[in-house]
C-alpha cells in the first residue's frame, strides 16, 4: 500500500457566517521513495494540506493513511509520538534555537526525546558533514548565513530517521543561488537515502526536480 493516503479531505476555519472552507475534498497517494511538489496560487490550501499530512493540523473530515492506518484515529499524545518518529518538517523560517549551536540544533529533537547526548552527538555530526557543515559545528544561528541556517534545518529535520519530509517554501527566504544549492542539498539526500519528500513551492525549477507535480487551487486538486 502507499506510504501516505489523503482521502475527501476536507478543512475549514471558523463557524457559520464566518466559517472559511479553505479545503474541499482532497484525494492523493504518496508511494515511498515520492519527489512531490505542490504548487498553486497563494491563499489556494497547500499550507494547509501539508500541515494536515504532517499531522500538525486536524482536518474537519476525511482521513489521512500512513502505511495504511488512520493516523488522525491517535489522541493528540500518541499522534505526537506517531509524528516524531515518522515525519521532518522544514519551513520557510528555520526556527532554528539562537542560543544553541548547529550541533546542539541537529541533536536537539533526540535529546527532548530523552536521548544522551553521548550517543547522539556521532550522528548530528554526520548529518552536519552530509549537508556541508562539518566546519560550521560550534557556530550558532546568528554567525551562519541564510542558506547554511537551512541546512542546519534540514540536518534537524532528518536526525530522527523520518520516513516522509514534508518541507514548506524551503528556499522562499533564499535568494537564487542559495536556493539553488539548497534544491540541489534537496535531491541529493532524496536520491542516497530513498526518504519521500513533499515540498510546497512557488520555485519552478525546485517542482522541475520533482517527479510529480500536483497542483492546488481553491483548495481542490486541479492536475
Ligand atoms: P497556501 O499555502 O496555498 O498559500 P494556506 O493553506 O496557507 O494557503 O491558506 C489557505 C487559506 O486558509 C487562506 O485563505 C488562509 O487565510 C486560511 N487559513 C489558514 N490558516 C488559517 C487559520 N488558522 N485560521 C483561519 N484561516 C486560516
Ligand atoms: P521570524 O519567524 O520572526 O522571521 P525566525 O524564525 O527567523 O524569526 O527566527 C527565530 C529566532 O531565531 C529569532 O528570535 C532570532 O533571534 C533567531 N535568529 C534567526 N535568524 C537569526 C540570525 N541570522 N542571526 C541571529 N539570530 C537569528
């Protein structure tokens, strides 16, 4: 069966009069090992929908399948746990922790899991080495540059082993050539580790990476 399964999902903010259906009836299937981008006007829903199959957000109705079991059937706890293990995010705005170096940043998700920091550290080093920061280690936040500030992002991303990266205008704050390099970080970890990545994007050329495109447009599918 497919990794991820979007049946009729339907979402909406607000009630009556000022009730705002923001999704109408979504259908997708994401198969492991999938390059997904999903693109569409602003204001259209892919925020949403990536947050809804990132397990961030509930949806009003309809169900999302992981490996084939409804994930939104989990109270909140066991959902959180179920979303550890299984999903990275990375957005548009790091929200890497100023205060804490890139090592610090990377093991960061492991040791709130409760992990030490002697059997983490080995790893978070390594995911560092994998995105071109074997040299940026002690630097904080503030001393990187934009586009390194994201690969400290998508090295936190991934330390958990996630099955599914699901990524929000990873490149929207990036000029061009930063993005670039950001898109190639992208598929080369795709391309050695298999992971299935969803990428909301408004940068052709990140889509054009992508094998499939699926466009969103007034909170429907539309191709
Ligand atoms: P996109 O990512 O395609 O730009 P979004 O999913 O961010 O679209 O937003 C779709 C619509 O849902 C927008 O009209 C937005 O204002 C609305 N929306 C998103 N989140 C909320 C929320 N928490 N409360 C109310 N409306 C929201
Ligand atoms: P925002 O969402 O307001 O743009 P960010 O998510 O980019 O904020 O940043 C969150 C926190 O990380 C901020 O409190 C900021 O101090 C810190 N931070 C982010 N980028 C930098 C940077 N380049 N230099 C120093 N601190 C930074």
């Amino acid at each position: 069966s497919s990794l991820l399964e979007v049946k009729n999902l339907y979402k909406s903010y607000g009630e009556a009069a000022a009730k705002v259906e923001v999704l109408k009836g979504i259908d997708l299937c994401v198969e492991s090992g999938d390059t997904i981008a999903l693109v569409g006007p602003s204001g259209a829903g892919k925020s949403t929908l990536l947050h809804i199959m990132g397990t961030i957000d509930r949806p009003t109705s309809g169900e999302v399948l992981f490996d084939g079991e409804p994930v939104f059937a989990l109270a909140d706890q066991p959902l959180a746990s179920f979303r550890n293990r299984s999903i990275g995010f990375v957005f548009q705005f790091h929200h890497l922790l100023p205060e804490f170096t890139a090592l610090e940043n990377v093991m960061m998700p492991l040791l709130i899991g409760g992990e030490k920091r002697s059997k983490v550290e080995g790893r978070a080093r390594e995911l560092l080495h994998d995105v071109g920061l074997a040299h940026r280690v002690t630097h904080r936040p503030g001393e990187l540059s934009g586009g390194e500030q994201q690969r400290v992002a998508i090295a936190r991303a991934l330390v958990r082993q996630p099955r599914l990266l699901l990524a929000d205008e990873p490149t929207g704050n990036l000029d061009m050539k930063t993005s670039h390099e950001v898109h190639e970080l992208l598929y080369s970890i795709q391309r050695s580790t298999g992971i299935t990545l969803v990428i909301v994007t408004h940068n052709e050329q990140l889509a054009a990476g992508m094998n499939r495109t699926i466009r969103v447009v007034d909170g429907r599918i539309v191709e």
